[in-house]
C-alpha cells in the first residue's frame, strides 16, 4: 500500500494498460483460466479457494449452467432496442418489485441500471424527483461506488482526487463501530446518546442541516446494513432506527444500499430486515447476476417512482434492457426461489466460519477479534497487516491458494464471504488455510 493507502501498482502492468481502472489484488503474478464451483485455477493449474466471492456477486459460486440456461433463455431474442419493451424485462421487473414490495410491507416500483453505482446514482435521481437536491447524510466509512456523483458520498478521499465537479452536499455521521467507538459504555454495546446526538442535526442551527420546515430540507439518508468496503462494520440497529426516524422528521427519505447485503449475504433476504427499519428505496446489484454481468435494480415504493413523478426520460441505459442479461437475472431468481432453506444454509456456513476463525484467534495474539454474521466473517488484526496477510494466503507456492477480502479503509481488518453455497469442507479448508498465512505472519513480524 502507498501513504496514502492507495493500492500500490502491480509489478508487470502491460505498457498498453491503463490500470487507474482496476484495483490490483493478490496475487499479482497470476493469470486465471478457470473457475468451478468455489474454485479459481491459474495457467499452471492452481487451485485457488475464493473466500471473497468474486467482490461478494458469486452466491451461486463460479457455475456455467447459469450461463448455459440464461443463453438458452437469450437466444430467440439476442438482442433489443433499449426503446422497444419485452415480455423478459417485464416479468423480471415484477419478480424483482414483487420481492421487494413483499420484503419492504408495502408496494413499489422498479427501476433497472447497470453495476451498483449506476443503481445509486438512478436512486438518488429518485430522490431529487421527490425532495430536491438537499444534503443528503451518510456514514463515515460508507461505500457506494467511484462513478464522478457517487465518489463524493463514498468515504474515502481518494476516490474524489480525480472528481470533474464537486458533487452533492454530504454529511458524514460518525462511524458507527461500537467496537472502536470512544463514546461507548464501559459495558459495552452502542451508547444511546449517540444517536441522541444527532437527533440534533436539523434542529439546532450549528450542526448544519436545514430545519424540517426549510424550503430546500434533508433530501435522504443513504446508508449500508453493514459497511462492507468500510471493514464490514454493522451499526448497532437501536442506533439505525433512532437515525432513520429523526431523517424522516426531518422529511428525507431512507435509501438503502443493499448491493453487498442483498439476497441473504447477511442470513435474512436483505439486509435492512436485521435493523427492523423501512426504507423507502433500495439498491440492489451483486446477487442478481451471480456475477456474470452488470446489472442493479432501484426499488421504491408507491409513488416515489410513479410516471407522474418520476416521468418517461428521466433517465435512460442502452443496456439495463439487454436480453442477455435480463435472461441470467430471470435464471438467478429461479435458482433463489427452488432454495427454500437458504437461512439455514447460510447458518451451517456461518457456524463453520466461525468454529474455524475462534480456533485461529484462541492461538494467535496476532487475531485481535473475530465477527460472523450470516455468510460474512470479520477477522480483526492487532495492526495494519491486512495487506500482506492477504498475500501470504494467496501466494504461498506450497498450498492452495485463498482469495480474501480488504480494503485500504481497514487496513487491520481481512474478510471472508464464501459463495453462499460453500460446503462445511470447502469452509473448514478457507479457514485453515487462513490459520497458515497468520502463521506465517506472525513468523515475519
């Protein structure tokens, strides 16, 4: 990593790249030319174990058959206008809203994009139509996207050092990891004056925000389950729904990201059911297509999205109608709706994830914390080692390969989030594989 935390550049950049649009992860010598089930395989035949789920997309892990049957599904229409309609996109428009309607209470409409950005940015369209171009709130060590709009309600400050104009009004409220948190009781647990504190944004004048009653008020909250680029931090859901309240007394309306979240990553559907809130918007991306192509989804409910609202031309994607990638959506959704015990499939990976992570903390005083919830495992270092962590578990010539998770936010803290179908052996061997590279750390260090 550089001073700045920045991802460091690879050694071998062909001189014909332009890297700025990739972030280089380990190992960065390999070349992939396979993947199968929660495998990846290199030009030499390595195996490597995916513990980071391809970005958190592959629930399904890496699966040709969905490819095969959402070809299948394409083929009598390859192709499409972005201005004609058809009977695909129309019935995956209604799986995805009815789902959403069913999970939120209450109904909506959908909205299609391309990759999560692209979803935010469609969402907070959705906003402007409905509350203006407010200040909109956001967590410290939120992520939701690098495009030129969505970079400034991302946390960190590299992803504006290259923004053409300076973007929304944002404001950032503090980083809700009760673990790190120095408000927090000495019992622990989240402090209620937190939130009790921030009840005063948009009620006394020096904390910044218009009053409820000001022409031009808070336009939205926009907020993550669990801040997944942020080190997979969960907010205390008390202090989620104090927040939630006091935004919409102040007329803003709650956006949710459920990009990482949605489709069970977490144990429930979506993430916004562990809170116990009701958003009025939801993002959803990653899970839809498995990874194969980029596509989003923006759900809001009645009648945010209404045509007299939200009217024909208000935004448009040449490909959010491809029938390619309405098909691969239309297959994931069935391959969802035959799992009928997806919860307690997640549990059985949860509880191995964490039998395994307690043994490598009980031995290590390099292992500061481990946190499982539903198909995501936080492992907390006593310091900034993620980095080389991650490459001792993917590089060691002697052992399989394992894939993990960190970013330059937390730069003490690796992740693991398995394909949701990982088996109990496949999660035993991500775990113990891990427990070599803390090894092999601590003999470095």
């Amino acid at each position: 990593m550089t001073a700045q935390g920045a991802p460091a550049p690879s050694r071998d950049i062909p001189p014909y790249l332009a890297a700025g649009d990739l972030v280089y992860r380990t190992p960065p010598d390999a070349r992939f030319v396979r993947g199968e089930g929660v495998r990846l395989y290199d030009t030499n035949g390595r195996p490597y174990l995916d513990a980071e789920a391809a970005n958190g997309t592959l629930s399904w892990g890496y699966d040709a058959s969905l490819l095969t049957e959402a070809c299948r599904r394409a083929l009598p229409m390859p192709a499409l206008p972005s201005f004609c309609e058809s009977e695909l996109r129309l019935r995956v428009v209604q799986r995805l809203a009815d789902r959403l309607s069913a999970a939120v209470g209450v109904p909506g409409r959908v909205a299609l994009e391309l990759g999560g950005a692209q979803g935010i940015e469609m969402a907070m369209r959705i906003v402007a139509a409905n509350r203006g171009g407010g200040p909109v709130l956001v967590f410290q060590g939120a992520y939701h996207g690098r495009s030129p709009f969505t970079a400034h309600l991302s946390a960190s400050a590299r992803y504006r050092s290259n923004q053409p104009w300076p973007g929304p009004q944002v404001v950032r409220l503090p980083y809700p990891d009760c673990r790190s948190c120095p408000h927090r009781p000495a019992a622990g647990g989240c402090n209620p004056a937190c939130a009790a504190g921030l009840e005063r944004l948009g009620t006394d004048d020096c904390f910044g925000l218009p009053t409820a009653d000001a022409p031009q008020g808070t336009a939205a909250f926009l907020l993550e389950p669990m801040l997944n680029v942020g080190g997979c931090v969960v907010p205390d859901p008390a202090h989620v729904r104090r927040l939630t309240d006091h935004v919409r007394s102040l007329g803003g309306l709650i956006v949710v990201d459920e990009i990482f979240t949605g489709l069970h990553r977490l144990g429930p559907e979506w993430g916004f059911q562990l809170h116990g809130i009701q958003p009025d918007i939801v993002v959803a991306s990653k899970a839809l297509t498995n990874g194969a192509l980029a596509f989003s989804c923006v759900w809001a409910r009645e009648p945010l999205a209404s045509p007299e609202v939200f009217p024909p031309g208000s935004h448009s994607s040449t490909f959010a109608g491809s029938p390619l990638g309405l098909a691969v959506v239309d297959t994931v959704l069935d391959r969802w709706d035959a799992w009928h015990d997806v919860e307690a499939s997640v549990g059985r990976l949860r509880d191995t994830l964490a039998k395994g992570l307690s043994r490598i903390a009980e031995s290590s005083e390099l292992v500061r914390a481990v946190d499982v919830l539903g198909g995501v495992a936080r492992v907390t270092l006593s310091g900034p080692y993620a980095t080389r962590l991650r490459a001792l578990a993917a590089e060691r010539p002697d052992r399989p390969g394992l894939l993990l998770a960190s970013t330059g936010m937390a730069p003490a803290t690796v992740v693991l989030h398995p394909p949701l179908v990982t088996s109990t052996e496949d999660a035993e061997e991500m775990t113990e594989l891990l427990g070599r590279a803390v090894d092999d750390l601590e003999r470095e260090l």
